[in-house]
C-alpha cells in the first residue's frame, strides 16, 4: 500500500467513527429496577439523560400518599448528582488519556 491508500483509509475510518458515535448519541436506552418503579435513560455513550420514580418505590404501601413534587424534586436531586458525577469521571478520563498519550490529541479516542 502507499501512502495515499493508507491516508484515505484513516479518513474513512474516522468518517465511520464519527457516525458511529453520533448513532451512539441518539439513541435511549432504558434502565428499570423495582419492577420498573425507577426508570433511568442513557444514551448509547452512557451519558445520563433522565430519571423517573413511582410513587410505589417511595411508598409501596400507600403510593397515593406521595405527592408528585417530592417525586420531582427526588428525581433533580439524583439527576444532579449523576450529571456531576459523569462530568468529574469525563475529566478524569480526559486528564489520563493526555497522560498517557504524551498529550497528543488521537481524534475520537476522548
């Protein structure tokens, strides 16, 4: 192969790459626990988008009891704290990858 080959495919590669993360971006997936009671949503990159609780995983005895602002407020609360936690572990993440690549910036590696 010569150089062009070689340039032409690396570009492709990134092309793909690039699609491939955007496809990844858009997509929702669905987490459920309790029966489904908590629902937790992120995208195909992990990132976190939103979170919804019953009623019955706050009072399964009387879910008619729990009004729906202590249900909204619980939900920012840990929608909050997931969305810091992500943004601290994409800094650390990004700190380490330029460590250990000697600060050379690899496309689509962070």
């Amino acid at each position: 192969m010569n150089i062009m080959q070689i340039m032409k495919q690396a570009q492709n590669m990134q092309a793909k790459l690039k699609e491939t993360q955007e496809e990844l971006a858009n997509m929702q997936i669905t987490g459920e626990s309790a029966g489904g009671a908590v629902k937790v949503v992120c995208d195909g990159q992990s990132k976190f988008i939103s979170i919804k609780i019953s009623p019955e995983a706050i009072n399964s005895e009387n879910p008619e009891s729990v009004d729906s602002e202590t249900i909204e407020m619980l939900e920012d609360l840990i929608s909050s704290a997931i969305n810091q936690a992500n943004e601290k572990a994409a800094k650390e993440m990004e700190a380490k990858m330029k460590q250990a690549t000697g600060g050379i910036n690899i496309p689509g590696l962070f």
